[in-house]
C-alpha cells in the first residue's frame, strides 16, 4: 500500500474524506442569510416572486429569497404583530437595508425603493418574542 502513494494513488480514506469535506462546503450554503428560529404556529411560503409568513409566536431570524426579473422592481410589504417588535431588511445588491419596523399592535403597509434585477433577500429579526404576526411581500 505504501508502494501506492509513492506513485501517486490516493488511499481510500483520504479519498472518502477529501469528498466529505467538499459536500459539506457545497451543503453548507452559498446563502448569504440564514434562517434561525422557535416558533409554534407557523406557515411560510416562498416562491421567486412572494412570499408569507404567519405565526402566534415566533422568535429568531427567517430569511425569504425573491427573484427580481428587471430593474426598478419593488416589494409591496404588509406585517403586524400584536405583540413584541421585529424589523425587516432586504438585500438586493450585498447590502443588508432596513425595510421597516414593527412593533406591538402595529401594522405597517408601503413597498420598497426599486430594486436591482436579480436575488433580492428578505430578513425578518424579531427582538425577543413576537405574538400573533402576519407579514407578506410581493415583488412586482
């Protein structure tokens, strides 16, 4: 075996460990945001032009990923909370921005400064625990 790597074989397990490494890093996101959070009631949806999120409770960070097909395009938005408080971000050129606030018992309803063409990221951070929230962007 050693007469092997002499002459340029890689043993198996350096093969089989070599390959793990690079799923890992493939599997491991090339996101720039990641999702992270505790909630109980919770439905989500997103496809490449909305996306919702609706909850009683819910703590953490929840990242949606849109696809914006032409410049100038905007997020219409709604969120409300009846308790705690969360901001929105979007990210559309590498720079994380802030959308809106929302707090207790506050509903919000705007869109976003046009956008650039292509992944635009949405970011929900809630500070603490948030009740009974409902927040929906469409990109159009």
């Amino acid at each position: 075996m050693a007469d092997k790597e002499k002459h340029g074989v890689i043993p198996l397990k350096k093969l089989l460990s070599l390959l793990l490494i690079i799923c890992f890093i493939l599997l491991s996101g090339c996101n720039a945001y990641n999702s992270k959070y505790n909630a109980v009631a919770f439905v989500h949806s997103n496809t490449s032009d909305n996306a919702f999120m609706s909850f009683y409770q819910f703590e953490g960070t929840m990242v949606f990923k849109l696809r914006n097909k032409s410049d100038a395009g905007v997020i219409k938005y709604t969120a409300k909370l009846e308790k705690g408080s969360a901001e929105v971000y979007y990210d559309d050129a590498g720079t994380k921005t802030l959308m809106c606030s929302v707090n207790s018992g506050q509903s919000v309803e705007s869109a976003s400064p046009p956008l650039k063409a292509g992944t635009v990221y949405i970011i929900i951070q809630s500070n603490g625990k948030c009740k009974n929230g409902d927040f929906r962007f469409d990109l159009g």
